[in-house]
C-alpha cells in the first residue's frame, strides 16, 4: 500500500498535511499546546460551558449511578431514560412538537437529509454549506443544486428550473468558517412559496443567539439541527421539528438506528448545559461574548482572518503560537481554492487582557498585509 505515504506526501508538498495537536490542559480561555500555554481562541466552547462545574457534576453524578455507556443503540436497550428526558426539554426549550438527538452533527445532517428526499427529489444547497450537509447530500441521492452564498435571486432561479416530487432547501444559519448569517426570512418566505421544505443548520447559532435558542426556530425552518458539541459545551446534536419528524427517524435515519447512543455521563452535562443557557447566567455569559466581539471589532465571534496561500497562512498561525495565542489555520478542502484563513473563534471565558493581546495580534499582522480582504483569491 505505497500510495498511502504517496497521498501523504503529496499533501505535504501542498501545505495541506492534516495532524491534530494534542492539547494538555483541559478545554478553555487557555489552553497547553506542547508545553507551551496559550490563549485559546480557537474554540467553539462559545460560552465557555465544557468546563462549568454544574456539568461537571451532572456528569459525574450520573455515571456513578448509571455507568458509562448506553450499552446499545437507542432502537434496542439504549434508550436511556436521560436520552428521553434531555429531548423532551430541548423540544420545550424550542417550542417545537418534538426533537430527536444523533451522536454528532455529522450524524445528524448525514442521517435526516436521506430521510427527507431520495432519488426523483431535488435539494438546494447553499455552496458554503457544511461537509455534514454536502454529504448527506451525496447519500440522499436526490438531484443536488447549489446556490450561490447566500444569493436568494439564485435560488429562486433554480426552484423555477428544477421540479421534484419533494424539494428541501438547506443552510446553514450562521456559517461555520466565514461567520455570517443566512437570509433566513427570505428562505423561508422563498420556500414556502415554492412549496419546498426549509432546513436550517443551527449549530453554531444555538447557545449562543439571542435567547439561546438560536436561528432557526424563530425563522419557521420546517426543521432544525442544533448541537451539544459547542455552546452546549457537551457532545452530541438534536434535531427539532414535527412529531412525524421525529418518529420517521427512528425508523429511517441510518445514522441515528445504526448507532449506540449518547454516553450517560454526556447527556447528563447536555441537561445542565441546557438549564444554564436557558437561566440568567446564561444570558450573562452570551452578553459577556457581545463584549468581546465589540472589543475585538471585527464582527461576531466566529471571525475568518483570509490569508490566501495555505502554507502562508501555517506560518500565520505559527507566528501567533510563538506570540502566545492559539487561532486554527484552516485550509482547502474546509474552505474553497485560495482562501486558507486563520478562523478567530471567540468565547465568553476570555478575560480583558487576553482580547487585548489577541487585538493587537490581529491588529499587527494586519497592517503588515498578511490577509487579504474576504472574497479575494489568495
């Protein structure tokens, strides 16, 4: 199998060779990167949750109680009374008929959209969509159009073009690697008048927004995936939707039937993750997270630094490592041909000084003419 170190080398010589780093500190403002501590603001933790001492406990309360692992997939023995409890509470906390929880978002978006439309069916796709959306694309084997970037004039072309026996239109609500925000009313105007079903990815929004519910619900998405892996501060997703949803996906979703389910411990820090950004500290913490983003200036907290160059902006992201702070280099094939970024994702645990430095940081490199601006081919 000499091709495998063939691939490797490959993506070597084109700055592209992927290898985790291993992180020795527990996750937060800061964090221990080959001995070396450094301001962490590379995290989707937005509101600083995966360390909070209510999840802590929650968490170890319930394994001493109830182990470890669910034990099998939720279809057999798996269907922890934790399992049950956490989605009725989401389903609530939305104000929606019903939710059903998968192990990951990858898992959600790869499980739901193949429930949602076949082959005769047709599905719209915003072209900076997700890897999870564009592969559950690819398995619902429906035809797939994708639209520009948020360009609703483009989708409505194309639902005019391209009939179906069902159409869904997906997005994502705020995007993962360039941190704006769909159009959301007019999709769903869009949609409803085509008579196609809107799907919204919620992901980076629920927490987070608003009153923690995110995007998607207020905007009257047919559906909505959110997920516990990020201002949650846990593990896992949850979709939102009709009671017919839900229990069409116990019965077809390939993702969700074929799966052991979410570890006890794991749904019970979800539980307390939820509590806490439904209550008043909740809300302090999504204010505090506001503060940074004016603090910082450069709009939201997810906050992509265009680089262009994918080796350029390795060494981007290793000059802020000797400088003390920790900002991911993102590469093709996460984001287009030409725009490798440093992606600054901020979180409400970041103390003054820590925006202060990373400021500066930014601020320095910056002026001297490390990023390009957004849309511009490195």
């Amino acid at each position: 199998m000499d091709f495998l170190d063939e691939e490797l080398e490959a993506l070597q010589s084109a700055g592209r060779r992927r290898e985790p780093r291993v992180i020795s500190q527990r996750q937060g403002a800061r964090v221990t990167v080959d001995g070396q501590t450094l301001i962490n603001v590379s995290s989707n933790d937005y509101l600083g949750l995966a360390t909070h001492p209510a999840l802590v406990a929650a968490a170890t309360a319930a394994m001493v109680e109830g182990g470890v692992g669910a034990g099998a997939s939720r279809l057999v023995t798996g269907n922890v009374a934790l399992a049950a409890a956490l989605e009725s509470e989401l389903a609530a906390f939305h104000g929606l008929p019903a939710a059903r929880l998968f192990n990951s978002g990858y898992a959600a978006n790869a499980g739901i959209i193949p429930v949602l439309v076949e082959k005769g069916d047709v599905v719209f796709s915003d072209e900076l969509n997700h890897a999870s959306i564009i592969d559950g694309c690819r398995l619902s084997r429906a035809m797939v159009q994708v639209y520009r970037h948020r360009d609703v004039g483009h989708l409505a072309e194309l639902l005019e073009r391209h009939g179906g026996r069902r159409r869904l239109v997906v997005t994502e609500s705020l995007f993962s690697m360039d941190g704006d925000l769909a159009p959301l009313a007019d999709l769903r105007a869009l949609s409803a008048a085509q008579g196609a079903m809107l799907m919204v990815d919620d992901a980076h929004a629920v927490g987070a927004i608003g009153d923690g519910r995110g995007l998607g619900t207020a905007a009257g998405a047919d559906l909505v995936v959110g997920t516990l892996g990020k201002a949650f501060g846990a593990a896992g997703a949850y979709v939102l939707g009709s009671r017919a949803l839900a229990d069409l996906l116990w019965n077809r979703a390939r993702s969700l039937v074929f799966s052991t389910g979410l570890a006890v411990p794991v749904l019970a820090a979800a539980r307390a993750a939820l509590a806490l950004i439904a209550s008043e500290e909740g809300a302090a913490r999504r204010a505090r997270l506001r503060q940074i983003e004016e603090r910082i200036g450069r709009g939201g907290y997810i906050i992509p630094l265009i680089v262009g160059d994918d080796r350029r902006a390795m060494e981007a992201m290793r000059w802020l490592q000797e400088a003390g702070v920790l900002i991911q280099a993102i590469r093709p094939p996460t984001v287009r041909e030409g725009t490798a970024r440093l992606r600054l994702s901020l979180t409400s645990g970041l103390t003054d000084p820590d925006v202060a430095v990373v400021s500066r940081l930014v601020r320095e490199m910056d002026d001297a003419g490390w990023f390009v601006p957004r849309g511009t081919p490195g």
